[in-house]
C-alpha cells in the first residue's frame, strides 16, 4: 500500500478538529498516529490524500465524514479504574469481608460480566494481586464474560495500546502488571492466566456457575429495559450466594427493580449485597 | 488552587493548561524548563503553594526527570508530580518513578486520561 501524502496544513486541521471534538491531544510529531488510523479510510472514501480528505471536511453536509474521522482515532470508551471509588471499596472493604466469610475454605468465586476489552477484569485480577490473596493460599476462580468473541479475544491477548494504558491505570501498576510489546502494552502471562474468558448473552440461557461471591455487571443494565432489567437481577440473585456482593455502574442500582439485595455504601462508592 | 505546568512548548503548557482548569484549579504558573520551574516553586509562598506540577521530560537548560529529582531533594516531598511525555518505555516510565514522579502520562493524551490521573492523586474533578 503507498502511504497517503498530506500537508502540513491538512494534519494540522486534522488534529485541531480531534482536539475540538475528543479532547485527544496529537502533537504536530504524532503525524504518524493520524497516518495509521486514518489511512485505512482514505482507502474507504476513495480519497487520494489527506488533503482531499480535508477538503470534504470543509465542504457542505460533512457531519456524516467528520464522525467517522472521530470514531476512527478515537478509542472504544472504556478505561482501568472505571469510576475509581467501587474498585477502591472492593479493595478496602469487600475483600477483608470476604477473607472473613470464606476463611473456612479459602475460595473465592468472581465473575466480571461485561469483560469488554479486557479493562475492567484486568483491574480486578490486579487488586487481587495486590491484596496477596493467592499468596496466601487461597484459591481465584474468575470468570470474565461478553458477547463479542472478537473483544473477548482482545481481552484474552491483554494487548493495550498507548492511549488505553493512559486511561485511568495507576502507573505504578503499569510498571508491575505490564511488558511493552511493540508499541503496545501486554498485561503479563500470570495476570492473563488468573482470567477465564468465556462467551456468554445476558439475553439467554446462561450456564451452570458455580455460586458467585462477587459479580461485576457494571454498566450492562442502562442497556435493556425494565423487564429485561428486572430478570437479569432476578437471576443474578439466584447466582450470587446470600451475603454475596454484586457491583452495578455508577447510574445503575437495584432500586425498585428487586427485592434481593441490600445496599452497601463506604464514602463515594455503592455496591448491592444479596439478602441472607 | 495553583497548578505548575513545566514545558518548553507553548501550544502544549497552553493545552494541558486548559484541561487543569477544566477541572478545578483557578492559577495557572507556567515554566519553560525545569529551572524556571524550580524558581517558581520556591516563590510560591505558604499560604499560596502550587499543589500539583505537570511536566515534560525533554526540556532544555534543566529536562522533567531532573526537575522531579531536584525538587524532592529541596523538600517538595508532598507535591504531586505528573511526568506528560512522549517518552514510552518501561524503562523511562520506571525512571520517572524511582527519581519520584507521582503519575505518568504518555503523549498524545486525552482530556479524560489527564482527568483520570487527577482522581488518581486524589483531586476530586467535576464529572
């Protein structure tokens, strides 16, 4: 393929309308960035440079074309840390909880199950670490589930790029939990390890699970609708042992949708404990 | 609160500049390299200290690492530093860290990637 030639004017009306519309920051030496995840959609619009590309830009009823500029430098909204403050509570007071409750057999069942790309799962296996819970003996089973097979691969493959590593992973983590593969980064094979990926649709018959003393649904329900809602929770109380502990996004909560859990709340953060 | 932002390209102390006010800091003090840097911080009084610096690696005249080693050995031990820079190997991002950098953000960034640095130092940011 020959690259595609563009001005330096052109790069930097590109660059200008990322920043306008994302707020991702491409210094004048990040050229190459633009190259890579626009190149591929010249080809697509059959456009012969990048200031053909410009051009369109500029003329009438290019809201269509200027979107999918965005979308394409733009990476999927997902981040380590999601929101912080549950990841925190997890660490801080859910985990000490669940040493205590589970002393006696020294297992703990987790299921994250909205694995996306990987971020959220991957930031809880490094919790995990950090709270030296197989260290002392005791025995992970994590189950990361999705859709997708192809973001379920991604995840899988614990590839990063520059721009996600950036979002909201702390970076003495990064330096722990990561190898630099190329330009990206690899969450490292004992991390990887601690995960198993499976392919699963909320909408549908789920599989046998062990009883869960975790879950992770965050950001899932804002998806469906009231009923659909309804029995995804009706479901996930039949999933999580009486006394488990269930983590919902930060607009979601089992408010007038079931009578199965109770809510747990330490400073900014929230999460639901099945009823005993 | 007063942010400190090191780094020889305007456009870019301009930028990252705009983000910190997005998210709660009113004063901004700008230096083009890490000496300026250091005078600026020894100006600033008690009553208005900077409260977290943002800096570049590759400056002239004094470059980001040694700014963060410098300004640890004259006593900023509590300031949060962000090292933002185009710099992104392991082996620099360790660096940064070891010389006592607080957080590390590899250029190009996004808004909400510096946003989510702040939380990560404990600056409650407007969603």
């Amino acid at each position: 393929m020959i690259a595609a030639t563009g001005s330096e004017q052109a790069f930097a009306f590109l660059r200008k309308l990322i920043y306008d519309n994302s707020a991702i920051v491409l210094e004048a030496d990040k050229r190459y960035l633009l190259e890579a995840r626009l190149g591929p959609m010249l080809t697509r619009e059959h456009l012969g440079s990048f200031d053909e590309l410009v051009a369109r830009l500029n003329s009438g009823n290019s809201g269509p074309l200027r979107q999918r500029v965005l979308e394409a430098v733009t990476t999927h909204e997902t981040s380590f840390f999601r929101d912080l403050h549950p990841f925190d509570m997890f660490r801080k007071t859910i985990v000490p909880r669940l040493l205590n409750e589970r002393s006696a057999t020294k297992r703990l069942n987790i299921w994250c199950g909205a694995s996306s790309t990987g971020q959220e799962p991957y930031t809880i296996a490094f919790i995990i670490r950090e709270c030296g819970l197989q260290l002392a003996g005791w025995t992970i089973d994590f189950i990361a589930t999705d859709l997708s097979e192809e973001v379920l691969n991604r995840a899988r493959n614990g590839l990063f790029s520059q721009l996600e590593v950036n979002r909201g992973l702390p970076v003495p983590m990064l330096i722990k939990y990561f190898d630099k593969v190329g330009l990206e980064f690899q969450v490292k094979a004992d991390v990887r390890k601690m995960v198993a990926f499976r392919k699963l649709n909320l909408m549908e018959a789920w599989p046998a699970m062990p009883e869960m003393d975790v879950v992770f649904m965050r950001n899932v329900l804002i998806y469906f609708d009231v009923p659909m809602k309804k029995r995804i929770l009706d479901r996930l109380a039949r999933t999580i042992r009486p006394g488990g502990y269930l983590f919902l996004g930060t607009v979601e909560s089992t408010h007038n949708l079931s009578n199965s859990f109770q809510t747990v709340q330490v400073g900014n953060a929230t999460c639901y404990q099945r009823t005993t | 609160m007063r942010a400190l932002i090191v780094d020889d390209s305007k456009t870019m102390r301009r930028i990252v500049g705009k983000v910190v006010k997005e998210n709660g800091f009113e004063i901004i003090v700008e230096a083009e390299n890490g000496e300026e840097a250091m005078t600026r911080l020894r100006d600033s009084s008690a009553d208005a200290p900077v409260q977290l610096a943002l800096v570049d690696w590759n400056m002239p005249v004094m470059d980001g690492l040694t700014f963060v080693k410098v300004a640890r050995a004259e006593g900023f031990a509590e300031l949060p530093i962000i090292m933002i820079t185009t710099e992104g190997s392991m082996e620099y991002v360790t660096r940064a860290i070891e010389a006592g950098a607080n957080e590390y953000l590899m250029k190009p960034f996004t808004k909400e990637s510096l946003r989510d640095k702040l939380v990560l130092l404990g600056f409650e940011t407007p969603i």
